[in-house]
C-alpha cells in the first residue's frame, strides 16, 4: 500500500521528492521480504504478493516520470536507482517464489525491458540477473528478434559484460527441455502458444552469428586461462563463494573495463610480461606503479575466468545447432583448438575434484560437482560437438593433431598412393611397417603430442568411475565416427583398444555400471568398424587370457548396451564379404590379404562366433525390447541393429527364410550372474548364454572356458512368432523416423545403408508379419 501510495504521489509532487519517496518504500520492502531465513520475512514477502506487490514494481520500472525532471544526468541516475530496487526485490522474488518467476517469464515486455537495461552499466548487473532466474523457467525459449538493436547491444558491452551476459545466452540458445533433435509436432507441444521451439533456437542462432564480433570476442574470454600473477595466480580456485566477490570489486571499479589492456599486443609481449608476474598494460612494482599497478588486470582475468563454463556453454550450443557447419568453420578459424588446448593443459585431470562444501552436492547426495568439475565438463562437450559432424566432412578433426603428427600422416598417406592409390573411407591402410609407425617409433623420437593424443592419455589413466570418463569417451568416439582408417589406428597406437578390452576383463572395475560398459562398446565398435587391420589387432589382443570369453558375456548378457558393437561388427564383416567377392571374381585370394598387409582374412574367431550364432543373436535382439517400454534412443538401437541383419538378408534373397528360421529359435536373453555367496571377493560367474541354469560350483571353471567360436544352445520351436512383438516395434520405428531427417542422415552415414533400403526391409518384415 506504501508502494503504490508513493507511486501516486510521486505523479504531482517535484521528481526528486516522489523518487526518494518511491526509493525509500522499495528499501523497506527489500528489507522487510528478502531475507529468506526469517519467518517474518516469509509472511511479509507473501502478504505483499497476494497484494500485487510485484504488479506495482513492474509499474515503477516501466515508468519514465516525464514532466519537470531535474537535469538529464540526475534523472538518469536517479531513474537508475529505482530500477535497480525494483530488479532486486523482483529476483529475491523470483528465487523465493516460483509462481512470481513463472508469471514474469510470460511477460514478454519485460523480457525486451531487461535487455534495453543492459544497454546501461548501473542496471547492467541486476537485470542480467532477473533475466537469467525468469528465463531460466521459461516454458519456450525467447525470441532474440523482440529485442531492438541487439547487436549495437551485444558491442556496446564489455569483455566483463559479455562475460555475464552469457548467463543470459545460456537460457536462450538451448532448448530447455534439451531435445537434440525433434519433429515439429513435438516442438509444438512443449512451446506456448504453438510456437515451434526449434524454429524459435534457428533464429536466435542465426540473429548471433550475423554479429560478426561475437565469436571473436568469446574466444577471447576462453584465452584468459592463466592468471598473470605466477606466485599466486595458478594455484588460486576459481571458486563459486569467490565469485560474487570478485563481480563486487570488478564493478566497483567498472569504468576500467574496457579491452584496452587485451588489445596492441602480441601474444609473444602478452606471454613476457605474465612471466615477469604483470598483467597485460602493467607496470612493475616501484617503477612508479607500485602494487597498485597490476592489480586491475589482474583482477579482471580473474574475474573473466571464473565465466569460462558460460562461455563455453554458448560456444558448444551453437556447435550444435542448425547452423554448426558454419560456427565450426568460424571457430576453428579463430583458433578455438589452439585455446582449448591451452585450457586442457592447464586443467590437472590427476587429482579428484576437491568434495563440495555442503554435506550433498548441488545435484543432490552423491553429487561431487564444484565449478572446476563443471568448467572440464563443458571444455570436454565443446570437443564433442566440434568433432561431432553429420557427413559434413572430417578435415576439421585434423585440427586435434599437432603439426608434427598431421605431417607423419600425411606422409603415411603418399606411400599409400604410391602404392595402391588413393585411398577411400574404409579401405586398408598400407602394410604393417608403415601404417604402424606411430607405435613403433621410441617415445622420444614421437612426434608432438596433439589435442586428441592427449585425451586419449587421460581417458586410458581415468579410473573407470570417474565422472569425466563418459565425456572422454564420447570425445573419442565423435573423432572416430566417420573418420578414415588412419584415425582409428591413430588411436590403438595409444592404447586404446587394449585398454578397452582391460575393462572388460577387469568386469567390475570397469563394466559396473551400464553407461560406462555402453560407451566402451559404443567406443570399440568405432575403433573395428570398416578396418580389416583393426580387426586383425582385435583378435591378436583377444586370444590371450580369456578376454574373448568375457566379451561374449558382456555383448550377449547386455544387448541395450552391446547392440551398436554388434551392429559395427555385422557391418563390417558384410563389407569384408562383399570385398572378398570382389576379389574372387578378379583372380585375386583373399587369403592373401594377411601376407600383404590387409589383415583379417574372415576367418577370426570373432566372425566364427557370428556366423555360429547369427539366428540367435538375431532373435534375442528382436525380444530385447518391448512396445510397453515406447519409443527412446536406446530401443530405437536395438531396432536398428536387428534391421541391419534383415537388409542384408532381404539382399540376398532370404528374408522369408530367415523368418521362418527364427520361428526355430527361442530368445536366451542373459540373466545376471550369480554371485558365490561364500566367496565375497571371487568374481562371479559369467553370465548365462544359453539360458541354462547357473553351473554349479563344480562346473564353474568348464562352463567360463567356452569354445573360441562360441554358441549359443538351441531351443525347440517357440510359440509365440518373433514378428508378433517385433512388428509393433516397426510401428513405432516408423513414426520414430518419419520427421527426423537428421536422425535418418545419421543413421544412413554410419551404416553405409540407404534410408530407403531401411524402410523398405521394415514394410516386407511387416508384409510377413502374422496378423495383428
């Protein structure tokens, strides 16, 4: 009631007396509502929401007291003022209440107003952040286009400014119920009022990029990875209690912000003078600077550093988006791998991350995040979606290897010319002295150590629960997918695949958990696929110690998991086939191919076991998955492998047979092994791959040492029609694919099939399929 009553009396008396009358009821109220642990404050913040308190602040910062004002610098500064009350009792609202953030993220007016605000540095802070609570729980994402003169905006802002502000391009760059990728109908239903969500994040994207500064100035921020100061500089945590202190003092002194100390310079003369313990533009202490000299440039990088997750998190947004063929080619342009190398090398993936402060993380018990673990988190998705591409080429993913290691393959690639010609994805790579090169040269006559070397030094020492190693591998399997032979030896010379197969053979270290044995499998079946050598070096690692034996375990007892291995592994040995026909039919013996250097001659123990068991690997894919559990990107897996197996049937001619084959087969889906309760540290036998009973103790040691080819134990013919759970899921498979053109891209890239050739073996299963 005060509120509004100064309000009103502000209309007739002088400006200056209603301003400070307005002024001193917002103090009262923010004294009086925004203090969160006290039970009065609590009562008095809801008796002023039921009283349209938050109606009557949205009134006095939209109000532009015209009339007789004093001169045009106090009203600015007094307008200021008042909106800077009315900001921040608005936020403490809007963390306290969510039915108040809600209402205020419908209100598109005040949205565009919050920009218009960051125009000024005094309202700067304070509307950033309202902005950032109130879209933060914004149904549909905010269109950018609402916002008048958005780039003279977004240059007007400063390297601190910017830095802030991507709080707010974080909340309007993203989808908020992260879709990667959807139809238009289900865009729809989750935007208010129809509004297609996708096309809402296609512009926004578009309306950024067209800022020809932006991205420049963003791989700026990210250069700003190493404090200046060398005593204490590198050992000082970027904190999140350390945060607000540092945005208080930087904006103390705001008028010092400006790029003048990053620009004129070179990187050599920047370099030098953090040796020297200075920051850019510094003076040295008693040189007539003194202490005082440094301490502002010191400040501001530490302060822009500790905005380097929000930077990298608009960076990698954009990476994915519809646009991120041109943002990749920009960034790397701009030199984004030198940087994130920089950041990579200063960032200790050693040590854990330091516990958090509170007994629970800030996802709940169990959660060990802090802003260090989030900061390597981002670094890592960003890699990701750099190398993540959709057959837009793979020239850029040269970019993770040093100069050194780019010049080592393209000199392995000329002797390839010379010898066989040019080379095409999936082809084999040159003999064995050649190709191999990389791991057989002494470590100290290796070329220099690229960005993805060094990911694959730290993936291979990550202990198997750590929280980084999912992203790790992603990383790697984004470089692979897609990528020549040379890339996947590139990484077994590192010791990947030996590491890979070592956390299967060490079962609960590194198979524990099922996102953990799923990327692993994802990441081998990335490192076999296409490449007849790999295969070779697969089996040469798999014969000893039993590891063979393991990996069938897994793969079989766990196909939501296994199932892309499988399918890389059907591709392949499909691929190697179809070669070897091609060989016969010109005179050539394919079993020749392990004396010149092709490697795998299809007579492995990994295509022995396929070929023995192909019928019921087949059938327990089909029963893997059922059409109670809907649609996810895991069953649409397991769909698409089982399609795989039926395109090359259908091929050749065999698709009613191999139906009526399955009918003789019965799903043995794995059961999980049974621990030996009187041995607490025995490990326990493998999982069943027939569907018999568990052995007893006695059997144990027979039944673990299976045969190299392997099999699987027929059953009698089964009742139930494999088609009669396997065509609903077809349905669905269909409608799945039916407006997501990216997903069929995806899928058609990395199984070589055409879409077309998908669709059709998926209406011929349906056409034998009995009546539903």
């Amino acid at each position: 009631r005060a509120c509004r009553a100064s309000c009103s009396s502000s209309r007739s008396a002088s400006f200056s007396s209603g301003s400070r009358a307005v002024k001193s009821v917002l103090v009262t109220v923010s004294r009086r509502c925004c203090e969160f642990t006290n039970v009065q404050a609590t009562r008095a913040r809801e008796v002023f929401m039921q009283l349209g308190g938050p109606a009557v602040l949205l009134r006095v910062l939209a109000s532009e007291f015209r009339g007789a004002v004093p001169s045009g610098a106090d009203l600015e500064a007094e307008l200021c003022g008042l909106r800077n009350e009315c900001l921040t009792i608005l936020r403490e609202l809007s963390v306290s209440a969510h039915h108040c953030a809600d209402h205020l993220a419908t209100n598109e007016p005040l949205l565009v107003q919050l920009f218009q605000l960051m125009g000024k540095k005094a309202t700067f802070i304070n509307a950033v952040g309202l902005a950032e609570e109130v879209l933060s729980v914004r149904g549909g994402v905010f269109r950018l286009g609402l916002v008048p003169d958005l780039q003279p905006l977004l240059a007007s802002f400063s390297s601190h400014q910017l830095a802030l502000f991507c709080r707010v391009l974080a909340q309007v760059v993203v989808d908020p119920d992260e879709r990667p990728t959807g139809d238009q109908e289900s865009c729809e239903e989750h935007a208010p009022h129809g509004e297609c969500t996708r096309c809402t994040l296609e512009e926004n994207h578009a309306l950024l990029l067209a800022i020809p500064e932006l991205l420049p100035r963003l791989i700026k921020l990210l250069r700003l990875q190493r404090l200046p100061h060398p005593h204490w500089g590198d050992q000082l945590p970027l904190s999140a209690d350390l945060l607000p202190l540092l945005t208080n003092l930087a904006m103390a002194d705001r008028e010092s912000w400006d790029d003048e100390v990053f620009d004129g310079m070179t990187a050599n003369e920047q370099h030098s003078l953090r040796e020297m313990g200075l920051g850019a533009g510094a003076r040295p202490a008693g040189e007539g600077g003194g202490s005082d000299g440094n301490r502002s440039p010191t400040l501001k990088a530490l302060t822009l550093a500790t905005h380097q997750v929000e930077v990298l998190y608009v960076l990698c947004a954009l990476l994915g988006g519809a646009h991120k063929a041109a943002v990749r080619d920009s960034l790397a342009a701009l030199g984004l791998l030198p940087t994130l190398e920089a950041m990579f090398d200063r960032m200790d993936w050693s040590e854990p991350p330091a516990p958090p402060p509170e007994p629970h993380g800030i996802h709940g018990p169990g959660c060990m995040c802090n802003p260090e673990s989030a900061l390597r988190i981002q670094w890592l998705r960003l890699v990701h979606n750099f190398c993540d591409t959709e057959g837009e080429g793979t020239h850029h993913k040269l970019l993770l290897l040093s100069p050194e290691e780019r010049a080592e393959r393209q000199s392995m690639n000329e002797a390839r010319e010379q010898q066989r010609g040019p080379m095409s994805p999936g082809d084999t790579p040159p003999e064995p002295s050649t190709s191999t090169r990389w791991s057989a040269q002494p470590k100290a006559q290796q070329p220099r150590p690229g960005l993805m070397s060094k990911l694959l030094a730290v993936l291979v020492s990550e202990p198997s629960d750590s929280m980084y190693r999912f992203w790790l591998a992603s990383c790697v399997e984004a470089f692979l997918r897609g990528s020549d032979p040379y890339n996947q030896e590139f990484s077994a010379a590192r010791g990947l695949m030996s590491h890979l197969l070592q956390e299967i053979k060490g079962g609960k270290s590194g198979f524990q958990c099922a996102l953990s044995r799923q990327i692993n499998l994802d990441l081998l079946g990335e490192l076999l696929k296409f490449n007849r050598r790999m295969f070779s070096h697969f089996e040469t690692l798999v014969r000893d110690d039993g590891i063979f034996e393991e990996l069938l375990e897994v793969v079989v007892g766990n196909l939501l998991d296994s199932n892309v291995f499988l399918r890389s592994v059907i591709l392949s040995l499909e691929r190697f086939r179809e070669e070897n026909s091609a060989l016969i039919l010109s005179g050539f013996d394919p079993r020749e191919l392990a004396v010149t250097g092709g490697g795998y001659g299809m007579d492995g123990i990994l295509s022995n076991f396929m070929g023995n068991n192909r019928l019921q690997l087949l059938r327990n894919l089909m029963a893997a998955v059922s059409i109670e559990e809907g649609v996810n990107q895991e069953n649409v897996c397991v769909v698409n492998t089982a399609l795989v197996c039926f395109v090359f049937a259908n091929r050749a001619g065999q698709l009613h047979a191999q139906l009526e084959a399955l009918r003789t087969v019965r799903p043995t889906l794995a059961e999980p092994p049974c621990p030996d309760a009187s041995s607490p540290s025995r490990p326990p036998p493998p999982a069943r791959l027939s569907g018999d009973p568990c052995p007893a103790d006695d059997d144990e040691e027979e039944y673990a040492v299976a045969r190299p080819s392997g099999s699987f134990g027929r059953a009698p013919a089964c009742a139930e029609d494999p088609m009669q759970g396997f065509g609903p899921l077809l349905d669905l498979w269909h409608e799945h694919y039916k407006h997501r053109s990216r997903d069929c891209l995806s899928l058609e890239r990395s199984s070589r099939i055409p879409m077309t050739e998908f669709a059709a073996t998926a209406k011929a299963l349906q056409a034998l399929a009995p009546t539903r």
